[in-house]
C-alpha cells in the first residue's frame, strides 16, 4: 500500500492556483504560530542558567503540570479533602487537551473528543458525573449523559472518489464492503476476547487488561504484519486503518505496535442509555472543557503559573526549583510531590528519575500540527453527505478537519466558523520535527491545509479570516512493539516523596490513560498523608 512519507521540502498537496479569468486571490490571511513550551524545554535541555532565588513556598503536595494528568491528581486530592495542594500550571496548561478562541469561537489546540467511558474506565465515569456530563449513578451499565455534548448527527464522513460518504469506513465498491465487514468482525471477536485471567484482552485504562502471555506477545510485531498475517489486505481498508493508528498513535500501521493497533479497534465498549454505540463527547473547545471542569472544580486550590526546572528528593521533604510566568526563580518546599510532565521533560529536572530511566529507554514521540482556521461562512460542498463533525480525505495526507461550531448547527449555521485541521503520523519523526521547526510560516500553513484543498476548490481559502498554527514536537508517545513492557512502565511501583504521573508511563496519549496515572497517584498519597 502506498504511503505518503514525510517530505523534507514544502509538502507536494499545496494550495491550488487561481485559474486565470477568476478573481484573484486575496491577501493571506494573518498567521499566528504556537510552540508550546518548546523555549522552556530548550532552556532545560540547553542548560540555560537561572536568575537567583526571590522567594520560597510551602505545601504538603505539589503537583507539576496541569494537563490531564496533573489536573486528575489535584481534582481527586481536592475531592477526598486535601487542601494543602499547590498546582504549577507548566508551560501550557491543560497540557495536550489545550484549547484556545479565535474571532470569539472556542476551538480545540489539541485532543477534541472523549468516546464513552466504558465500566472498567470508573475514573472516568466518576469524573465526568461530577462535573454534571454524566447524570445519575455511573456504575450503570449505560449512564445517560448531556445531550448538548454527545456529539451531533452529521458525526463523521469520508471524501472517496469526489464523493462524501457517511462514516470513516471505505464502502465505495462490493470489495470494500466486503473487506470492512471481515474486518469489523474481527475486531468484535476481538473486544469479546478474555485472556486465561479473565480479564478483557484489550479495555481501558490499561492496567485492567489481560496480562495473558500469549496476548502480550502480539506486542513483539507491528500492525501492518499482523493485518497481513489475517488477509486484511485489502487497500482502502489498509488506508482507513492507517488513517485510525496516526490518528490516535501518531504512527501508521507499520510503526505501531500489533497489541496497540487492536486495542484501538477492540478496547472501547462504553454504552450510553441517550445514545448509539460508538458515540463520542465533544465541544467546541475539544478537551479543555473537561480541563475547565476541574479547574472549577480547583477554585479553592493555590495554583502557580510557572514551570519547575528541578527537583531535589530528600529525606523529610521535596525541593523544587519553579521559574515563574513572569520569569522570578521561586524555591518549593512539599512534603510530597506528582510530577505529571512528559518523561522526556521529567528526566531532565528529576536526577532520580534520569538514574532510573536512561535517555534510550524514553519511548519515541510524534509531532503535531493543528491548524485552526477562522471562517467567514462555510465552503461549498462537493456532492454527497453534507458538513460533518470529523471530515476525513481518504487519500489525503492529514487527519481531516473538525468543525468547532458542529454542535451549533442542528438548528441553524452560524454566520462565522473555525475548522480545525489535524496533522500527524509521520514515519520519520526527527526529520517532521526538524521541518516543523524550520519550515516558513507560508509553508506551514500550506502543509495544514492539504486536506482542506483537496476538499474543495480554491475559492475556499477566500473565507479564511484568521490562522493558528499549533506546533508540538513532541506531542504524543508511540506505542511501538515492545512498549507494553517498556522501563517507563516499571514507575507505576516507584517509591518515595516523588510520583510521576501522565499517559507517557502507558505508551498511548489518551485521556483515560493520562486521568489514571493522575487519580493513581492521588490515590498512593491518600494512603500516605
């Protein structure tokens, strides 16, 4: 099957050019570019030194970072009693589930949808009835949730052939259909499966699932060999599965782990009493609504904008090293502390850590382009199923475009709108961070758009009204064969004043994943103070 592959000049799917006669383009629009703490993680990485010391706190527990993770760990704290909590934000806060506004329109920078928890996700459940999205009693089989945040029919379509069709899934011939009932057969199979213990071979978070050996062992071979193995071959399958690993992994099949791939497809069994199986929570704001939940939820608890640079482990008490927002050098003294960073973050200010968890045993990460696009209206469609929520080029070379206002619109458009446009799932990751990195902003902007120029025709850009690009280099880990295994895996069972906390220990950046580690930790802590 072919690939695109990461192109080290500008990417081959550009705007299109104006056609001579039409009239002529206007000028770009404006374009801002966001690089979350890419200069606080070049300074850790460089060395830069410090200013001196202008103050010093204290708390019983610290908590570093305020992404999912983190926000979890203080949500959970606060909601058994603890008060003596002090959040550092880090250098985005609400981490990969971060969101933004542009011309007024709340817009995802990051993660932009939670699909139904299923019963063995009860951290999840629990979160999301506490902050009023799952009404009633979340041990029930299928709770009801809040129908302003199940996502809205259109949910999803496909462009194939200049054709929109309804669903993510190739049906376009007999063939396709064929090949995605065998598979989607399979995969059932699959998320009926129990290992020798039990347990489900494939659920959330994680920790629950089987640890059967011979499930395990799908671990030591990548996706695309398995799918071979099995005779799922068939090309618009092959992409469509593609388009799912880069989608959540940040990799396409022939990088991701076989265990990884079919946990994607087998490990979501969440029912709604409101809703269609397969239904998924979203808003305009993507994640960061659940991230705004708990901060509200956090009003009461100290929080510090800043980052901390380094982290000295001592017997009775944990010092920390915190530059602030406005660039003051603040000393910590916690009792205990959650330090829910990236690992690749982590282990340079946490020497524990950096003994414990070599450079090399740091599980590879993928990059992330998000573009949000201000839009003076909405484009004209090509024929076949109208605007969706996730719009999704087949044979394009992103990850399709999401509508901010989606939810809006079951009534009526709105005169303004922002798409969103995913780009992910490079097969050379250093060489699509150095491009990242390098890159024009004309040539970044370009690259985002692919999908969106291969959706419509050129006229469209004449709607676009404001730009952000969102640029993480080291967004997500990937789940290569072997990470279930992986050292990072082994600080779930780390002792002492520090405990580290964030999706990075599971190999896979998902929400349930991140929420775990964070209440997990909580949780040890409850247990000791």
């Amino acid at each position: 099957m072919k690939r695109r592959r990461f192109l080290t000049s500008a990417p081959a799917l550009a705007s299109l050019p104006w056609l001579p006669g039409c009239t002529p383009a206007l000028a770009p629009p404006p374009v801002a570019v966001v690089r979350p703490g890419l200069r606080e993680g070049h300074a850790l990485r460089d060395g830069t030194s410090l200013p001196p010391p202008s103050g010093e706190l204290r708390c019983a527990i610290a908590i570093l970072g305020s992404g999912v993770a983190g926000l979890s760990a203080a949500w959970r704290l606060a909601r058994e009693g603890q008060r003596d909590l002090l959040l550092i934000d880090g250098p985005e806060p609400d981490g990969n589930a971060a969101g933004g506004v542009l011309g007024g329109i709340a817009c995802p920078r990051g993660a932009h949808y939670l699909p139904l928890p299923g019963s063995e996700a009860m951290h999840v459940r629990e979160l999301l009835a506490d902050l009023g999205v799952l009404y009633g009693d979340p041990r029930v089989a299928a709770p009801e949730y809040d129908e302003q945040v199940l996502v809205h029919p259109a949910a999803e379509r496909t462009l194939a052939g200049g054709v929109w069709r309804e669903g993510l899934m190739p049906d376009r011939t007999p063939e396709d259909a064929a090949a995605a009932t065998r598979f989607n057969s399979a995969m059932r199979a699959w998320a009926a499966h129990r290992g020798a213990d039990g347990r489900h071979a494939f659920t959330l978070p994680l920790a629950a699932c089987s640890q059967d050996a011979a499930l395990r062992a799908l671990d030591r071979q990548t996706f695309d060999v398995w799918l071979d193995a099995h005779g799922h071959r068939h090309a618009p399958l092959r992409r469509y599965i593609d388009y799912a690993m880069r989608d959540d992994y940040g990799a396409p099949a022939s990088v991701v782990s076989a265990w990884a791939g079919l946990h994607y497809f087998a490990s979501r069994r969440g029912e709604a009493r409101n809703a269609e199986p397969g239904t998924v929570l979203t808003w305009p704001q993507g994640l960061a609504a659940l991230c705004a939940g708990m901060r509200e939820r956090l009003r009461n608890t100290r929080t510090l904008a800043g980052h901390a640079v380094h982290i000295a482990e001592g017997r009775h008490q944990v010092r920390i090293t915190v530059i602030t927002a406005d660039g003051r050098r603040v000393l910590l003294n916690a009792d205990h502390v959650i330090c829910a960073m990236p690992l690749h973050v982590a282990r340079r200010i946490d020497p524990a850590l950096a003994d414990a968890l070599p450079r090399e045993a740091l599980p590879a990460s993928a990059p992330w382009l998000v573009a949000n696009l201000l839009l003076d209206g909405f484009p004209h469609e090509k024929p076949g199923v109208d605007l969706a929520w996730d719009n999704v080029v087949h044979e394009g070379p992103g990850l399709g475009y999401v509508v901010a206002s989606h939810q809006w619109t079951r009534l009526a458009r709105p005169s303004a709108t922002v798409f969103t446009a995913y780009q992910s799932g490079w097969r050379d990751v250093s060489g699509a961070r150095r491009w990242l990195a390098e890159a024009s902003d004309e040539a970044l902007l370009d690259f985002a758009l692919a999908d969106l120029d291969a959706a419509y025709d050129p006229r469209w850009r004449r709607r676009i009204r404001a730009v952000e690009l969102v640029l993480r280099g080291h967004a997500m880990p990937l789940p290569e064969p072997g990470f279930i295994d992986a050292p990072a895996r082994s600080l779930r069972d780390r002792s002492g004043r520090v405990l580290h906390a964030h999706a990075d220990l599971s190999g896979m950046s998902l929400f349930e994943e991140a929420s775990w580690w964070g209440e997990r930790a909580a949780h040890r802590l409850l247990g000791r103070t």
